[in-house]
C-alpha cells in the first residue's frame, strides 16, 4: 500500500492528499462510446458474457487508458452481476437498461441464494489480475459494486423506474422482508469488495444510483446505514481498503452520509451545489466529481466553462476530477480528449 | 389583507407566525382519488375543458374543503395553461402525463405568442371569484404557476423525460434562444399570477417540479434568477403579494434559493433532510411541506410515523404541513382523513 501511495496520485489522494493536477478519470469511460468497445462488445454473445470474459472485460478496462491515460482504470462490469449471481435473472438490451424478472413479494426472495458464490465470480477476479498485470504503474485499478438500496431497487422494479416508486412501496409495505433482502445484500457486496481486493484493485467505488428518491428516515435506514456495514466489513478483513462513496442525488442528506459512512472519498453528482461541497464537504473527505455529463456530450464553450468551474470549485484541496454522472454513449471522442488537456493543462497553469 | 392575517391560519405562517396546530394542505389536493372529482371530469370533454370552465373548476377546487376542511384550497388548474395560452398545442391523456408539441429548435419559437393574452384566462380568474366566494372566512385560497424553467423543460420535450435532458441539451446547444424563452415566461408568468391576485387569491405557489437535474451553474441561470424576477415584478404591482417557492429537487442548492428569490416561505420535496431544514431552513423563511405521498398512498402505521417525523421536525416554527409532492391518484380517502385528524390532533396536545 506505501508504494502505492507514493506512484498512483488517486490513491494519494484518496489518503487525503492534494495534489498539484488533479487526478482524472470519468465513470463509464469504458463503453459504447468507443469503437474499439463496440469492437469487442460485438464478438460476445452478451453483455453479461462480456463482464463474465476475464480476457475480454480486461481489454475494455484497459481501452480507455491506452486512449485518454487516465488517471484510474475502472474495471468492466456491472452493479448487477451480484443479483445475476444470486440467481436472479438479468439480462440487457442494447440501448435499453437492464432487465431484471422483478421480485414482486416477500415470497420471490426464497428463490436467492443466501451468500455470494465466489467460484461463480472468478472470472471477474480474473479480470483484476490481467488488468494488473497491465496497467501503468501511476494508474490506480478500481473496483467497485451497487449499494444494497440501489440493487434492490432494481431487484423488485425489473430495471429504472421513475422515482424507484415499486423498490419504495415494498419497503413500506414489507419492511421485515426488505431489511432481509437489504441484509443479504451487504453481506454479500461486502464479500464481492473482499474478493475484488484480494484479486489487486487499489480502491472501490460504491454507486447508490437511487440514493436520491428517498425520505431522510428511509434514506437513513436503507442507503446510509447499509453502505456504512459494507465499509466496516470490508476494513475488518483489508485494514487499508481505500472506499469511495456515491450516493448520486443525496443533496442535503450529504453531511448525514458522510458521518456515518467511514469512506475515504465522496463522489458528488452533477446537481450538487460546489460552495456547498466546498465549504462542507472537502473539509471532511476528498471531493470526486462532478461535471455535468451533458456538458461533456455537447462539448466547445459549454464544456470548458463548465470544467473551469469544477476545478475552479475544487482544486484547492483532495480532489478526483470525474463526471457527475457516466459518459453518455453518444459522447465524441474528441470531447474526452479535450477535457483531459484542460484539466491537465489549466491545473498546471494555475 | 390585514384582515385576511387575523383569520386565516395560513396566511399567519406566510407572515411569519408560528401556528399552535399548522395549517394543512396537499398538492393536488383536488383530484383522480375522488369520486366527487372524477364525476365532474367525466361532464367535461377533456382536461383543458375542466380547467376552462369556471363553475367546474371552481367546483374541484372546493370538493377537497368540503371533504376534509383543509385550511387552503388550491385552484384547480395546470402549470400548463401558460404554453397552452401562448399558443403551444397541450394535451392531457388521462392516466398519463401531459402530451405538448414538442418544440425542437428556436426557430419552433416564433409560434408563440409575445405576451399572454388575458382574455383568453379570464375563465381562471373567473374560477377564483367563484371560489372565493363559497370559501370559509379562515380558508386561504391559494393560485399558482410553473416556474420558467419547469414549464421550458415540457415545451420543449413535449413532456416529462427521464432528468429532462432534453431541455438541458436545448439550453447548452441554444443559450439565447433559451434566455429568449426563459424571459417570456417570467413576463407571462408574472403577469399571470398578478391577475390571479387582483381575482382575489391570498397567496401563489411558484412550482419548480424539474429544478433538481441541473447543474449549479444552470440552476442559478435557469431556474432561481427567472424566479426572482418573477417575485420581484409580482411584488411591484402587489407589494404584499404573499408567495411560495417550490423548488423539487433544489438539495443543496436551497439555500441559494432561499437566498435569492424573495418568497415568504419554502416548499421542501419528501427527500429534504428534516435536520438540515430545521436548522437551516426554517430559521430564515417558514417551511411547507414533506411528507411523502407514498406514506399517504400505504397508510397505517408507516403514515403515522412519518406524519409525526414531519411534525417533530418542523412544528418548533413556522410551518404549513403539505406533502412534498402531490396526492398519488390510488391514495385512500380515509388516509387523507387520517393524516388532518392526526396532525390537528398530535398538534393539539403536543
């Protein structure tokens, strides 16, 4: 880990470092936005396959870093492979989001298993290891997995709905159930963590996707208080696991997040306000964010103005450059290029 | 209006008073769950008609008081009058969202009227007459608007889309074309709630129900300074024009908000974290608000306990109990009976 600490400037700053330049890299950077994804994506049979091919998921990990040199390399797969591999059915349609065989009642959580079965995720600690073996010595390996609230959201839904209004309305109206299912979920994403550690990744993301649709009270029970049992599971087992939390639309529940979660960093979404974060936020945890994906995908002015503002906000303490949100597929190429230089450049300037 | 402050609990809050048992009312208290209303819809050939006839509108307006002595009632129409009234096809579906003729490009612009034409309102400020009328002495009566960037957001995508992207993108590719729109809705607007005062409303409601998916930037640009402008040109020609913000979504950017637009009090969405609210919050502006319509929808003991977690918070101040979005249309009449008797009740012996 010391060594670590001294070549890759993420993980320096996820050890609440500043660094001169910021470190860059943007959730989603590896995918349909690039040909050479498309390239690979078309020889798999699916989507699922894809993540499940260790040599295939590590070459579209490793694209966007031969292409961009980001800073952070972010393994190829995706938040439901742990429902996949609970047994509950997942599939994805290109240019659609997931589908999932929705868990209508109590009932249908019989048909889960009761823990991870890691043989069945081998190939994904696989990928870890050839992406590894790969990857530049300054560029960080993350992995990282769905909050429990977010993967139940899809688990009862069947795939996004507005507001996550099913994944709601079970927890009112069965909440033993769902504590059950929210129970099972962290013990089993807290395992996925260990195992994606032991394989060689320098940090983990946690994306709560749905963080933002919920009561403070609910939000409490069901986003904040199970991402805090992941993070302690995870440090009793791998003392020095590096954490990064996203808790995408938690606004004003971000202060109540960050004191319960024991993470190292906190990735903020595009709407959050940066004299908010700045003043509230950075003091406590390294900042990583959050340039609105939409300004990335239009590009010229809109886009500088808008990283200026970011680095303008956040540079002056620990602080990951990203997106607020993934790359959107229709993103050019040129744009990810352009970003880049600019946080590059401007942050040398200044 | 002096006497209005004597006798009607709410318009006690907006002056700043702290109630002994805050007065209540729901967003789209007047509506699909009752029976009362669907009748009356049923008469009229489409939703446009209801809002356009003034003894039917008047009628769904007062349906809600009559059931549940609510101590406003809100006049039942649309945000979407506006673009109608300007010349923008607008259709409601029943059971969906509304439908508009989206507007794809600035060119689209130029079908729209430059102003709003008053005649064509008269039978909403007719409705409000005949409200006013029937209304008991300690009622308020409450009119209301879209704010601009809201009612942009529809015209442009034709509808509610998933985080409004369509709008955002029209605002980066097309900025002035944007602004241009944008300004002819805060005159239309404000002209519009100005009439709505002269027929006799106590207080207004700006709705922002899109003002959570921008970025910081974009939202001061787009949706709080539009807001000011609003209330600043409503207050010119009212100056005690009594006005609510509700800005769905704002999180941390609230405060600039709060800041910035001159309303006399806040409506906070059901996401809002009660302890950042309470103490930040209310100490500056009464607050309105948040209980979430999925409590009211489920009942029993999950609505008590929400409705006292909304209550402990806020009931130390000025405070107007609502939800923090509107009724669902499958919500129980005898939760709503539930939820008056409960706050009336807890109030009047806490």
């Amino acid at each position: 880990m010391t060594t670590a600490l001294v070549h890759k400037p993420l993980v320096r700053v996820l050890a609440g470092v500043q660094e001169p330049i910021p470190p860059v890299w943007l959730m989603r950077q590896a995918g349909r936005y690039l040909p050479e994804y498309r390239r690979i994506r078309a020889e798999a049979d699916s989507f699922l396959d894809l993540c499940f091919n260790p040599e295939r998921a590590a070459e579209v990990t490793l694209q966007p870093i031969r292409r961009f040199g980001f800073d952070a390399a972010i393994l190829f797969s995706d938040i439901l492979v742990v429902p996949h591999v609970l047994g509950q059915r997942v599939t994805f349609d290109d240019g659609e989001g997931p589908r999932l065989e929705p868990i209508g009642d109590p009932s249908a959580f019989r048909m889960l298993a009761r823990e991870l079965d890691h043989g069945r995720l081998e190939p994904v600690y696989e990928a870890i290891s050839l992406v590894k073996r790969e990857l530049p010595a300054t560029v960080a390996l993350l992995g990282f997995c769905g909050a429990p609230w977010t993967l139940a959201t899809y688990m009862i839904a069947g795939g996004g709905k507005r507001d996550q209004i099913p994944a709601r309305l079970f927890a009112y109206r069965f909440p033993e159930a769902f504590a059950e299912l929210i129970d099972l979920l962290v013990r089993a994403s807290a395992a996925y963590l260990i195992q994606q550690f032991a394989a060689g990744v320098d940090a983990v993301q946690i994306f709560d996707t749905w963080a933002g649709v919920l009561p403070s009270a609910e939000f409490h029970k069901w986003c904040v208080e199970p991402c805090a049992r992941i993070v302690a599971a995870v440090r009793e087992r791998v003392p020095e696991a590096r954490i990064i939390g996203f808790p995408r639309g938690a606004g004003t529940g971000l202060e109540f997040y960050l004191e319960t979660v024991a993470i190292d960093a906190i990735g903020l979404d595009w709407t959050v306000d940066p004299v908010f974060a700045r003043d509230r936020i950075q003091p406590r945890r390294p900042i990583q964010g959050n340039l609105d994906p939409l300004a990335l995908l239009i590009g010229g002015a809109a886009l500088d103005c808008a990283i200026d503002g970011v680095l303008a906000a956040f540079s002056k303490g620990p602080f990951i450059f990203n997106l607020g949100h993934g790359v959107l597929p229709d993103t050019p190429i040129a744009h990810i290029e352009r970003l880049v230089a600019r946080v590059r450049g401007a942050a040398a300037r200044g």
